[in-house]
C-alpha cells in the first residue's frame, strides 16, 4: 500500500461541454485538454489521483443517434452506451494526460478502466427516471419528443428540459481491487465513468446489465469511501461555493463542518440538481471519515484548493 495520499476528482459530463452550440466529441476532447494540466498539478503535487467522470450529455447523445438510426442498426441499449461513454472519455483524458505527463518529463502511466457499478435491481428509480441526460430542450420540443419517442422528460434546474432515465443508488463497485491495486503501482487511474456501468447480480452470481445511468458524484462518494481517500474533489464552474448566491448578501465559503454543510444545505442554501448534489455527494464521504476532506472548487484552483489555499472545504 502506498504511503502517498490519495485524491478522487470528479469531473462532472457538462463541465467538457464550454458551449452547447460546440459540442462535438473533438471540442469536448479539446476542453479536456486545456483541463488535464490541474489533475497532473496533483501528480506533480505528489498526490495518488483516481479520476472520475460525468457523462450525462454524452450518453443521451449516443442514444439519440441510436434512436436516429433505427431503422437501419439495432439500437444501443443504455448500460451499453454508458460504456461507450466510459471508453471514449477514459480516451479522451487517457491521451491528454499522457501527453501532459511527458511535456513534464514525468512517466506516471495512465489507464482508463471500464467499471461496473453493482446497483438493486429492485431500485425504486427504475420505476420513476429522474437522471437528465443529453441537451437541452425547450419545453414543448420537450414534450413532443416524449409523446414520439415515450422518453421521460425533466426540467433540469432551470436550465432547460431534457430525457431523464433510471438512476439507481451506486451499492458497490466490481472493480474495486483492481482500481486498488493499479493505483499502488503509481498508476493515474480513470475509473468510475458515467458512474459505473450498472449491473445487478443474478442469484446464480452472475452480472446483469440494467438501463440506467448513475449519478457520478454518488459512485465517487462510494469510491472514496471504499478506497479510504484523504480528498474528494468537485470541479465546478466556481471557485467556492457561496450562501445567498446572486444576492447582495452573497458569502463565499472557505471552510464548512459536515453540520454546517447539512444545514445550509436542508435550508435550501445549495441549487437542487447543480450545487446541492456536489455537496450532499461529498457529505456522505466526510461524514464517516475522520481525517478526510471534501472540496469544491474550480478546475483550475484543484492543486491549491488541495494545498488549503482556496476552494470550500468540507471537513468533519
Ligand atoms: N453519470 C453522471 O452523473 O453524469 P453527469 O455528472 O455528467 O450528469
């Protein structure tokens, strides 16, 4: 086991979006690029780092163009696409990392692995889709599109409509060991993608694929928590985050016991389905491990927010 501290960074599936009008896989490939520079800051900074992924426009993407051409191929079923998410954007920060670490002269091997997240079968999310995914809609293309294609459609924070499906809670994750083992060998590890492909597990202890996305930060609660991490990090679109926000009373945050968080958070202080989720993700970690320590802050602060220089740090 290595002695070197371990930090999970969850890089959210909209933050390789910088502009919807430019969403090709080659610009969110070149937003990557400019980004792979703050996690191999880490490296550099001497930390162990296991990076995880969103990949909610992504997958919706994929199952549009399958829906698109139906009536030519097959289509993809959801935990597939999930996986299609997982190789593409495990490539995309594989090779931009890669190429980071030699510009550095440093050698840290990069490895993006395919993950199953184990989820219940008997989820109640599967019978009510929650979980939005690819772009977004006005209202009424919204509505017509769940009429022809009976999708699920949801308001996503005041941002606009978008196909929502299943999102089942994260239980476990197959390839916990090896994650494990490949990051004490010096290894920068890509895993967790999307949140896991979701599998249950038959009673004849064989895995099942299911039809569904799960949230990311949840997956990376649970994998910082099975892994023991010292630092559970969210990259956002702030540096910190703020009470009051948009008003003339906004604060920004430094430093937030679990209580405070918790109590900022049931007040309504934290948007529903952008800032909330990140804090209640990172709450779950910090709250049963001593010494760990949950951050929000901005791509490019991710080393000194690390460093305790910025960033809204949660701590128990
Ligand atoms: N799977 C997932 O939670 O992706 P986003 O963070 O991109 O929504």
């Amino acid at each position: 086991m290595s002695n070197q501290k371990l930090a999970i960074v969850a890089f959210g599936g909209n933050a390789l979006i910088e502009d919807d009008a430019r969403c090709s896989i080659l610009d969110q490939s070149a937003t990557v690029e400019k980004n792979v520079t703050y996690i191999v800051d880490l490296v550099e900074a001497g930390w162990r780092v296991l990076l995880t992924h969103g990949n909610g426009p992504q997958v919706g993407f994929i199952l549009r163009r399958s829906d698109l051409a139906a009536c030519e191929v097959a289509p993809v079923p959801v935990d597939y696409a999930v996986g299609d998410t997982q190789g593409a954007i495990g490539y995309m920060f594989q090779r931009a990392l890669t190429n980071e670490l030699r510009r550095r002269g440093l050698n840290t091997p990069v490895v993006a692995l395919v993950t199953q997240t184990l989820v219940d079968e008997n989820d109640p999310a599967f019978d009510t889709p929650c979980k939005p995914i690819g772009g977004f809609m006005d209202e009424a293309t919204a509505k017509a599109n769940e009429d022809k294609y009976g999708w699920t459609v949801v308001e996503d924070s005041g941002r606009g409509w978008r196909r929502a499906v299943p999102s089942p809670r994260p239980k476990d994750i197959v390839e916990l060991d090896v994650i494990e083992k490949l990051l004490d060998t010096g290894a920068l590890v890509i895993a967790g993608g999307g949140g896991g492909i979701p599998v249950c597990e038959t009673t004849e202890g064989q895995l099942q694929g299911l039809e569904a996305v799960v949230d990311k930060d949840l997956t990376t609660a649970l994998l910082a928590s099975k892994l023991n991490a010292d630092a559970f990090i969210i990259p956002t679109g702030v540096e910190k985050v703020a009470i009051n926000f948009g008003r003339p009373d906004q604060q920004w945050l430094d430093t937030l016991s679990v209580d405070e968080a918790a109590r900022l958070s049931e007040e309504g202080q934290f948007g529903e389905g952008s800032m909330k989720p990140k804090v209640e993700a990172l709450l779950s970690y910090v709250r049963n491990h001593d010494s760990a320590i949950g951050i929000i802050t901005s791509p490019q602060s991710l080393a000194k927010a690390l460093a305790g220089d910025t960033g809204t740090r949660i701590v128990k």
